[in-house]
C-alpha cells in the first residue's frame, strides 16, 4: 500500500512537471486575461456609449 501511494506521488509530480515545462499554466492564464479584457473592454464601452 505505501508502495502505491508513492508511485501515485511520482506519478503526479511527473505529471505536475511535464504541465509546467510546456507552459501549460501559463497558456491558459493568458487566454483568461485576454478574455476578461475583452470582456472588461466591452463593459467599459457599454458604459460610456450611455
């Protein structure tokens, strides 16, 4: 049982480094602050158009 719970870690942590390494977090960190300015943009727009 300890012996698969450390495999499940390793297996993990290789996973969670893989995801790091290519930029994965960060891709998507992008793309949500990009939505939510085109969002906010379009907020501040309707705003100022009334």
């Amino acid at each position: 049982m300890v012996t698969a719970a450390f495999v499940c870690v390793v297996v993990a942590g290789a996973a969670l480094w893989r995801a790091l390494s290519s930029g994965l977090f960060v891709e998507h960190a992008l793309m949500a602050a990009s939505h939510h300015l085109q969002g906010a943009a379009g907020w501040i727009a309707d705003v100022f158009s009334y």
